[in-house]
C-alpha cells in the first residue's frame, strides 16, 4: 500500500470520499479465442443503460455538483452521444435540471442514442446547436449560464471536468484488485480514448499508487496526441497540487494508435459490422461499432510481448441499438 504524502491515506480511502455509493468493481475474464493471452475488463458490467466509462466519471461528478450547490446542468454533446444519455439519467434521478446543448445531426429516424434522449429530456428543453455554430457552443452554454438565476454548471464535452478524475481513477483501483485476484500482472493495457480523461485518469491512478511497469496502449477513437498530451499535463498538476504528490511523468509508458479502418469519429463500415460479428462469436460480447469495435480491432492488430494483456470494453451492448438496420443489413 503507498500512502498519499501528507494526507496519510491511501488513495482508495481518500477517492471514496467523492463518490457515490454506488459498485465499481467488474470482472475480467480470458478471451484467447479472440485475441492470445489476452483478458478482457467487462466494463459494460457497470451498468445496463450507461456506458461504464461514463458511469465511473458521474460517480463523482454528482456529488461535486451536490456539494456546490448546483441546481441545473448545461450538458454539451452530439445528438447521439453516450455522455449526454448516460448523464440524463443520473441528473433525472438526483433531481438536477439538465439543459441539453446539443449539436443537430439531421437524421431520418430517431433511434438508439437519439430516440434514448428523447424519453429522458422533453425536446423543447433542448437548445440545438447547427454544425457551423458548433465551436462556439462553450460560449453559448457559459452564456445561458450567466443569465440564470441559481447555480448552473457548464459539463463540458464528455463530462470532461476534473471532478470526474476521482471516478475515472477507481478503474486503475480495480484493475489492480483483478490482478490481485487472478494471479496476473499485465504488462500491456487497451483503453480508447474520446476526449481522453478516462484513460488519463486511470493512468494517474496508477502513478499515484506508484504501480509503474505498464505499457499503456490508448486507441484514438476521437482526437489527436497533442490535445491528449495537454489534458495529461493538465490533469497531472491537478493531481499533485490536490493530493500534494509529485507524479514522475518520465515513467509513463504511453502508445497511441489510431483504427485501421473507419478512422474518423462516428464512421462505420463493413469492416467495423465484420468484427462486431466476431468478437460475438468468439468472445459472447455485443460491442458498439462507434468505440469498442474499433478499439478491439486495434489491440488485436497490436502485438505485445508474452506476457497477458488486459483490453477494457467501456463500451456497452446497448450502443448497438441504434445500427440495428445495418447490422440486418449485414447479416441478410
Ligand atoms: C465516452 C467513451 C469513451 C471515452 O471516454 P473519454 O473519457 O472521453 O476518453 C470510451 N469508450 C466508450 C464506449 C465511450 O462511450
């Protein structure tokens, strides 16, 4: 166990302050057919309807919204995004209003991410965004803040926001607890990475607890190295000034890959709906073709040394729902 300087706590004892009560523990279990030695962390296990990766941010992002007293929350996204249908839920159950900025995606049908939202917010509380408008949507969000009242909060894109990192952080606690009980020690890890502050925060955990000796492969579903390179240092400073710690960045062992095929965010093609069957048929998983279809694509095209890999599906079963059609399509 390493002791956090100062504070004289362990970082478990300390994150668990900031969170919800709720479970974050999943299992992990072997998928060779799949991919060799390799386990994969059943992360979808979190939650039936939100993305497991989201789950573990709102964990702590709720009580920071309780603790300061916020009463309504500007929730940024895309039409058909896990984040904002993920984060609906939680606000609607601890009685926080939600204010919906949300960039118009002009589809035919409603289904999935999209048809989700709807049953979760009233269309007319949502404020739409067009494309042109969209880098700008910050200031129009931060604006509509300003003329409220009471206290609202502007949640970024992808809940990203340093209140989420004592969540995202429980990932690297746990991956350490399946070691522990599995016998294994993994030298290479697979995470995707969005705006990124998962996979950061999970290998600010493992800094913090001083596990070093980890390759950590980050599939780039959305973004670029540089931008994730900033949030790293970023968060890194966020870290060591609230836990007073100094993190050795030298030791971070970080590769970052991008898909072999539908590279840009949201694409999918037959390539993508191929491996969705599978990773099915050799490993039972359902996995969402917009992140984790891509991601296992990408670990599985990577080779690593002998030693067992460990590959996180944050995705979940339930962002298939909205490519039913073309998965009919395929399998006809
Ligand atoms: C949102 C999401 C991620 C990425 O999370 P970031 O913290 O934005 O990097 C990864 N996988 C899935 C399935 C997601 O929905």
């Amino acid at each position: 166990m390493v002791y956090l300087y100062q504070n004289k706590e362990t970082l478990p004892t300390f994150i668990a302050k900031h969170l919800l009560p709720l479970q974050l523990f999943t299992r992990i279990h072997s998928i060779n057919r799949y991919r060799s030695n390799t386990y994969v962390k059943r992360e979808d296990e979190l939650s039936a309807s939100i993305v497991g990766s989201k789950y573990r941010k709102y964990a702590s992002i709720i009580p920071f919204l309780k603790q300061q007293n916020f009463s309504e929350v500007a929730i940024i996204g895309g039409e058909n995004s896990n984040n904002i249908v993920g984060i609906l839920q939680f606000l609607n159950e601890h009685n926080l209003t939600a204010k919906p900025f949300l960039l118009k995606q002009n589809q035919h049908n409603l289904r999935g991410n999209s048809l989700w939202l709807r049953l979760l917010c009233p269309e007319n509380e949502i404020y739409w965004i067009e494309r042109k408008d969209w880098t700008r949507v910050n200031d129009i969000a931060y604006a509509y803040c300003n003329r409220q009242t009471h206290k609202t909060f502007v949640l970024e894109e992808g809940g990203n926001h340093e209140s989420a990192l004592w969540g995202a952080m429980t990932l690297a606690i746990d991956i350490l607890r399946n070691e522990q009980q599995n016998s294994l020690n993994f030298s290479d890890i697979f995470i995707d990475s969005g705006t990124g502050i998962t996979s950061i925060a999970m290998i600010l955990g493992f800094a913090v607890m001083q596990e070093h000796n980890r390759n950590f492969h980050i599939t780039m579903i959305a973004g670029n190295e540089s931008t994730y390179r900033n949030l790293l240092q970023k968060y890194t400073s966020y870290i060591e000034n609230t836990l007073s710690t100094t993190i050795d960045t030298s030791k971070y062992n970080i590769t970052f890959h991008t898909p072999p095929t539908a590279k840009s965010f949201g694409a999918v093609n037959t390539t993508v709906l191929n491996e969705i069957q599978l990773i099915a048929r050799t490993t039972g998983m359902l996995v969402d073709p917009i992140y984790s279809a891509k991601h296992f694509l990408t670990a599985k095209n990577t080779v690593t040394q002998n030693s067992p890999s460990l590959l996180i599906f944050n995705g979940s079963s339930f962002g298939l729902a909205g490519f039913q059609e073309k998965i009919e399509q395929k399998i006809k």
